[in-house]
C-alpha cells in the first residue's frame, strides 16, 4: 500500500469534489431532472387537449345538421376554453362503461349526467359541483296500462331501465321492501330507445331521468309520468383523484363563473325551458301536419330562408304558431294568410296577396329579418332572433321597453332568459306608465317565442333523428342566423 503524501492526499479530494460538482450540474441541466413535476392540469394543458368521456345522446352530445351539440357537449366546451385547451370528445358505447374507462382508460373528465353514490365505482372517483337537478320518474304509455300510483302497482309488469344508472341501482334499492318486484337491465340501449320501447308497448314501464323523458315525450303524447322515485340527483361531473388538486380546483373554479355570470342558468334555458310545459295535445296536431302540410310548404320556406339568411325551419315554425301552415287563415283582428301578415306589413313587404303562399311565406321571412335586424349586433345568437320573434308579436318598442326594465330590476337586457320574465309587466300600470310606448299584452310575446322554440326544435330534431328525410341538409349559407335545434 501507497501512502499519499498531504499535497498530493488534497489534490486527490479537490478533484473528487471537482468531478463530483460536474456530474450534479450535469443532472440539474439534463432534462425532466431537478425539475417540479407537471400538475394534472399543467399535463392537460401541455398536450393541448381535454379527453371527455360521455354518451351518445340528447341530453349529452350529439351530431346535428350544423355538427356537436348538446347540453354536456357545451358546457365541457367552456370548460376547456376556460384552460386554455381543445375538448376531445370520446363517446362510450353503454352507461356502465363510462367509470371503468375514466378509471382505466385515461379519460380526463365524464361529463354524461352522473351523480354521486350511482355506481360501485362512485367511491373510486371524485365529483364535480353540481351544475343541474332531476328526478327519477316512472314511465308508462297511456291505454296501454292503467296509471300506476306507487311502487306496488307495478309489480308483475314490464319494467326496464338501463344497466349501471342510479336507476338500477334504485330498484335493487327497493327490492327488499318489494320482494316480488322484477325488472329488465338493458346495456345495449339509450334513455331514448328506452322511451321509445314503453310507447311501442314492447316494455310497460321505464325508470329514467326526468330531462331525459321531457325531451322524447314530445315526439310521444300517450307516454305519460305516473309518479317519481327517490331523491332528486344531482348531475356533476367524475374525474379521477389525483395527488394534487388542480384539475378539481379548475372545475370548481368554472363552475363558480359560469353561475356567477349566468351563462349555466341561460344554457339549461336553452336546452330544457322549451319543453318543460309542452301541450301534448298541441303536439299531436304538430305531428299530424308535419305529415299532412309542411311538405307542401317547405319548398317556399327553404328559398325564403336561403333568401334572408335564416333557418327555414325556423321560418316553418313561424308559420305554424301563425296559421297551423294553412293558407287560407284568418283572424278576427284583419290578419291573413299562411304568416297572418297584417295589412300594414303586407304593403311594407310588396306583399298584393295575402292568401298567396308564395308571396305571404317571402313576405314573412323579409320582415323577421328586417326585425332582427333592428335589434343590438352585439346580442349574441340565440338570444338575438328570440328578441327578434318577439318584436315581431308585440313590436320592437315595446321589447325595447322590457329591455329597460329588466336592466332597472338587476337583469342582463340583452339575454331573453331575463327579458322574458319582465315583458308580462308591460300590463301593469305600474311599470307601463314609466315607459315609452305603455301598455302591452306582455305574456303574448313570451308565449309566441316559446311555442316557437318547441315547433323549431321539434322539426331540427326530427331532421337529426333520421325520422324522415333531412331537407335542409344543404350546406347553409356563410350569414344564415347559427340556431342549435335545442336552443
């Protein structure tokens, strides 16, 4: 053994330092080393995109004529905009795979109407806010079966539900009070086959959610809700539990603007509003003269829609909540024709023959879009044609009016979710004797837009459901007003 003289001893320890101090440099400047780790948020937003997991339907996303939609479909949008990512939306095939592949699967978000303690999977995943409430209600298709009142009424009958909802798991629920009680799990279907199945009698009874069943119901006026089951749910999305909580904190972050701004309350507005107190009695005539009528005018409303820049169903529905698409009505008050044009606006519009098709659907279309025209650009759509429909009922002053008084009472002027709830006070000498033009039959206008909606929504969604062929499929022209049927 060598021994090592001292000055040769500390050269030997200053080059070990020396060797030791460039490998630790050369550690901290390698890549990924020494550095924080990305947060689940961070990840997300370094590949550019949010994975969302949901289910094929009318209440989650969907395929329309103008692309996705959907109640899920916007509100994940938002949501990804909001972090400065794209949405990229994966549709699972059944309801009771939706946990297992955000579990195992690398799905950021399940945003398909879910709620807490639904599932066996529910304790492995967390929960979003809640963003909308419904309840279990129990379906039945009239004539087909007496109206059930309670549970026991329907034991011994043909139940269905779809496998893995709360639903299901409800009804294993009340098996131990009701031991005779039997049902069918289904995975291989939707909430709207579901429906569709108790109004063709292949099942007696179906369980579903209550926005689920307002939607198709309009397309089936015998179907009717016997009674509602359990408590309330309330819809939230599922995501994984991370070590850390950016992601949950960004969702609750959203969800907090989205309330504090209106933007939720004005988006279930749009998408559930419209058929929440739908005449079925109105519908059946609806469906008839879809049949019956509307082919014989839908020529007409699609060149005037072309012409004008508007959705030709929409001018469609005008032209039902109008005269039933007959052209030969008339009212008490003078107006006529298949768009019951006044006499005044006739003129306005070149319009010599009010009992004419051709010329009272162009003369209609022309000034709806005139009116539209007069209100705010700054009004996004749908709120800009709504506004427009409803001066058209009641006259642009009046709206112009129930703008003012929606912005005097804390409202947003320029959203007919608010609007709406203030034009009926135009009947109030309270209100009216402050405004510019007086009195108005306020609730006219409010009923005219919705009945409106129900009949354009109603005609897209036949388009989208295949029911019949998709006139209108057309690519629309760039300046066409952009409505979503379940705006």
């Amino acid at each position: 053994m060598v021994e090592l003289s001292p000055f040769a001893h500390r050269v030997q320890l200053v080059s070990g330092l020396v060797a030791a101090v460039v490998v630790l440099v050369f550690l901290l400047g390698s890549p990924g080393i020494g550095k924080k780790p990305l947060s689940t948020l961070e990840r997300i937003q370094h590949r550019g995109y949010l994975k969302v997991l949901t289910l094929n339907s009318a209440t989650t996303y969907y395929q329309d004529i103008d692309g996705p939609n959907g109640f899920e479909y916007q509100l994940a949008t938002w949501f990804a905009e909001s972090i400065g990512v794209k949405p990229r939306f994966v549709t699972v095939p059944r309801f009771a795979e939706l946990y297992p592949e955000l579990l195992f699967g690398g799905g950021d978000i399940a945003a398909a109407g879910l709620s807490q303690g639904e599932s066996e999977f529910s304790r492995s995943v967390a929960y979003g806010p809640t963003y909308y409430q419904v309840t279990n209600q129990m379906l039945y298709r009239k004539f087909n079966v007496g109206r059930p009142r309670r549970v026991s009424d329907i034991v011994g009958g043909r139940l269905k539900v779809i496998a893995g909802t709360a639903q299901a798991k409800l009804l294993r629920e009340l098996q131990q009070q009701y031991p005779k009680l039997s049902w069918i799990e289904a995975d291989d279907i939707a909430a709207e086959e579901l429906i569709e199945q108790v109004d063709a009698g292949e099942v007696d009874y179906a369980l579903a959610d209550s926005h689920e069943i307002a939607l198709q119901r309009r397309y089936f006026p015998e179907l009717r809700v016997a009674f509602e089951l359990g408590e309330p749910r309330q819809l939230r999305w599922a995501y994984n539990h991370e070590e850390d909580q950016s992601l949950a904190e960004a969702i609750s972050e959203f969800f907090k603007i989205i309330e504090a701004d209106g933007r939720l309350t004005q988006l279930v507005h749009r998408h559930y509003s419209h058929v929440e107190k739908f005449n079925y009695s109105d519908i059946r005539t609806f469906t008839r003269r879809i049949a019956t009528h509307l082919p014989k005018y839908e020529p007409l409303f699609k060149e005037a829609g072309q012409k004008v820049g508007l959705d030709w169903r929409l001018l469609a529905a005008i032209g039902y909540q109008e005269s039933l698409w007959n052209e030969r009505a008339k009212s008490p008050t003078g107006v006529r024709g298949l768009m019951m044009l006044t006499q005044t606006t006739a003129r306005q519009m070149r319009v010599e023959n009010r009992l004419d098709p051709v010329q009272s659907v162009r003369g209609g279309a022309e000034y709806i879009a005139r009116v539209r025209k007069r209100v705010p650009k700054r009004i996004p759509e749908p709120d800009r044609t709504w506004l427009a429909l409803a001066a058209y009922n009641v006259g642009m002053g009046h709206v112009e009016d129930a703008r003012v008084i929606t912005q005097s009472r804390g409202g947003d002027p320029d959203r007919w979710i608010d609007i709406k709830e203030n034009l009926p006070l135009l009947a109030r000498k309270k209100w009216y004797k402050h405004t510019r033009y007086g009195y108005a039959r306020g609730w006219e206008p409010v009923k005219y837009v919705e009945n409106i909606r129900q009949y354009f929504s109603f005609l897209v969604d036949l388009d989208t459901r295949g029911s019949r062929q998709a006139p209108g499929s057309e690519k629309p022209r760039q300046d066409v007003a952009p409505l979503a049927p379940s705006l």
